[in-house]
C-alpha cells in the first residue's frame, strides 16, 4: 500500500485507487501561502514519482483535489502577499505554476472537487485539473485587479480556454464572481452536485470507471492531449498517431483485444 508523507496543510487519504488531496487551512479559507505551494508540490511529486516506478501495480488511479469547509481555495494568500518583494511574488508565481504543470503530468486523472470559494488561486488550481466538478454552493472567479494584481497562477492561459475568450476578458477585467450553474453553463464546470457529500461521490464514481480501464491507455490519452494543446491540426494528429503505436506496445493492449475477442472481461496487466 502506498504511503505519504505528512504534510503541514494538506490532508490525504487513499482509498479504493484515489487519492484525496484536501488543503486544510479553513481559517484563511484555504488560501495558497507558500507553505500551500510548497506542499502541494512535495504531495503531486511524491504521488508521480509513486506512479513513475510501481511498475505496473497503479497504486493510486485518480487524485481529487478539495477544500475543507466552505471554500475550496480563496485565492493566493494575500496576507503574506501584502509583504511580498517582486522578486518574491515572481517565485511565488512560477513556483505555483510548476505545481499546476505537475498535475498536468500526472499519468492519473485529476479531478477538483470544488466545495465553496474557487478565486483567484483557487479557480487557477482547479483549471490546472483534468475535470472540475462542483457543488452548488461553489463560486468561481479570478478577482485580482479588485487587489490591484493579475492573475499568477494560470488564470491568464487557462480561463480563456475553459470559457472563451470574451467571457475570460469579462471576468478578469471586473472580478466577477461565477455561481456553480453559470460556471457550468460556461464549461468551466463538468458536473453539478446538490451537495458536496454528493459531489465527492460523483468524482470517485467516475475515477472508478476511470479505474476499470486500461491505466496506460488512460495515462497515454491524458498524455496526448496535454502534448496536442494549442498545436495545428496536422501536427496533433502526427502526435496521436506517435500515441496510436505506442499502445500497441502495451501489454494492456494485448490484453484489451484479446479479452474482447475472448468475450472476456479484460484483467490488464498495467503495463
Ligand atoms: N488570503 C488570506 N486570507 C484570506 C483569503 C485569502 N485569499 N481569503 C479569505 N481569507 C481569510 C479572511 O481574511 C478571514 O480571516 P479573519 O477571520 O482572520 O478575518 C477568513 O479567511 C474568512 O474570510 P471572510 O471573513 O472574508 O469570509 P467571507 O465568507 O465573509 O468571505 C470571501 C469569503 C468572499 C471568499 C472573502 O474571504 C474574499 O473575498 N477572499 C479573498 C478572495 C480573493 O480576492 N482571492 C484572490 C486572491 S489574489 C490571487 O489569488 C492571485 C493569484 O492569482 C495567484
């Protein structure tokens, strides 16, 4: 079974495959201090340095990311911001980026589970997921220029490409908040829950179908896209068919086909 360290303002748990990181600072509404930062990226590297060397076994099929109490993240901290150098807020910014990059490259789904307040930092780590699912009491928005700041941890890439661009403009000029059903309307939200008992049901239900497929076949898609972002058609299609060999390596692969010529349920190795 795989064990983590313990982490300062972070709670984990594994059960059943997944993975359930919880930032815990309910007193700053789980702002993003560096100490946050710092955590998180010790907890992502931890889990993909797991998953870069069980050779086969899959120890952890899904990671949820949430918050405890009313806010999933409300942002970066601003009161350790307030004595920030530019210098500092520099490293700050880049430091969180190389965590989102992280989850990014996780071989694992990542899915946010957003219970509450998702601003600024916050809204930014759940964009850095594969999927946001959220409760209908979370809220959603990139309120920085309301603090006389932009974006630093991704929001400037990332909303416009959940949102669009005209909505991104909107929201990050004037600070506007985003309810769970306008979010949802606006594609920065995949799946709507009543509740957030409901909600953390509803992103393990999907990890689990997550988890009856092939890993190497989920880790290479996951892979593929992140590659094909941004590229000319011709050019991401040249990369999934680099992909399209690559499972033909796997011995899921083998497996996969055989088990359905079979019609057999597939038991895949993981490799
Ligand atoms: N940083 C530090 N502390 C924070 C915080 C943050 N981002 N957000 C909330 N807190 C603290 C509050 O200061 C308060 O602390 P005290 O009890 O010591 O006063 C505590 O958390 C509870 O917050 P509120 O009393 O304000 O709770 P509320 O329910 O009345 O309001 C809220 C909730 C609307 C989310 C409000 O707290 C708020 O507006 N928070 C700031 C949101 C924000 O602007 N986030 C963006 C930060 S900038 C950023 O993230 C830059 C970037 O891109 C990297």
């Amino acid at each position: 079974l795989m064990q983590l360290p313990v982490y300062p303002t972070l709670l984990t748990d594994i059960r059943d495959g997944v993975l359930t990181i919880t930032v815990n600072r309910p007193d700053a509404l789980n702002a993003l201090s560096t100490r946050v930062v710092q955590d998180l990226e010790h907890c992502i590297s931890a889990v993909s340095e797991v998953l870069a060397n069980d050779d086969g076994a899959w120890p952890v099929r899904g990671v949820i990311i949430t918050g405890t109490g009313k806010a999933f993240v409300a942002g970066a901290d601003i009161r350790e911001m307030e004595g920030m150098t530019p210098d500092e807020a520099h490293a700050h910014s880049s430091r969180m980026h190389q965590v989102t990059l992280a989850v990014e490259q996780l071989p694992v789904p990542v899915i946010a589970a957003v219970n509450g307040f998702a601003l600024g930092g916050g809204c930014e780590l759940a964009m850095a997921c594969d999927l946001i699912y959220a409760a209908s009491s979370a809220s959603f928005g990139q309120p920085e220029v309301g603090l006389g700041l932009v974006p630093g941890f991704g929001g400037s890439v990332r909303l416009p490409r959940y949102v669009g661009p005209g909505l991104a403009r909107e929201l990050l000029f004037t600070g506007r908040r985003l309810k769970a059903d306008e979010a949802h309307r606006a594609g920065l939200v995949t799946a709507l829950f009543d509740s957030a008992e409901e909600l953390l049901d509803g992103a393990h239900s999907t990890l689990a179908a997550v988890a009856r497929q092939s890993p190497t076949a989920v880790a290479l898609v996951k892979r593929t896209l992140s590659e094909i972002e941004g590229k000319p058609t011709a050019e991401g299609l040249a990369l999934e068919a680099e992909s399209f060999r690559t499972a033909f390596t796997t011995q899921d692969k083998a497996e996969g086909t055989r088990a359905f010529l079979a019609k057999e349920r597939p038991s895949f190795p993981g490799r």
